[in-house]
C-alpha cells in the first residue's frame, strides 16, 4: 500500500521526492510545486489490460523512495494535541 502524504508534509520530503524517477510506461507531469503526478492510463484502468498492470506495478517501484520515509513523520505526531 502505498501512503499518501499531506500538503504538508511534502516540503520536508521534497528531496525524496525529487529522487523518483517516473518510469517509461507510465503518463507524467512535473508540477511547478516539486510534486509529480503519474498516471497508468488515460483510460478507465482496466485489470484485464496487461499494459495497465504493468504501468501500475511499475509506477509502484517507482514510489520505493516515498514508501521507505518513516511514517507519520515525527514532526506531523507531534503536532498532534
């Protein structure tokens, strides 16, 4: 699974962010905000379609450098009141 970071918690992760590659198969867009949106498909996604799943798993590994951060960062737990 893959988890989803908050607007901001993205400015601290910028630089691990930065390190993702965005493989072939797949549609992307650097934003002007550091962010990177990829997409599989621009079709509904299909499970039955073989390029979408390889776009998906691929986009997947891609995300390794995000999904090793430590998570909630220790300054999003303590601002926790």
């Amino acid at each position: 699974m893959t988890d989803i970071y908050s607007p901001q918690e993205l400015p601290r992760n910028l630089q691990e962010i930065q390190k993702i590659t965005p493989p072939s198969t797949v549609l992307s867009e650097h934003l002007p905000n550091g962010g990177l949106l990829m997409s599989a498909t621009t079709e509904t996604f299909d499970i039955d379609n073989p390029a979408h799943l390889k776009a998906a798993q691929d986009m997947a590994a891609a995300m390794a450098p995000l999904n090793a951060l430590p998570w909630p960062s220790p300054r999003a737990s303590s601002d926790v009141c």
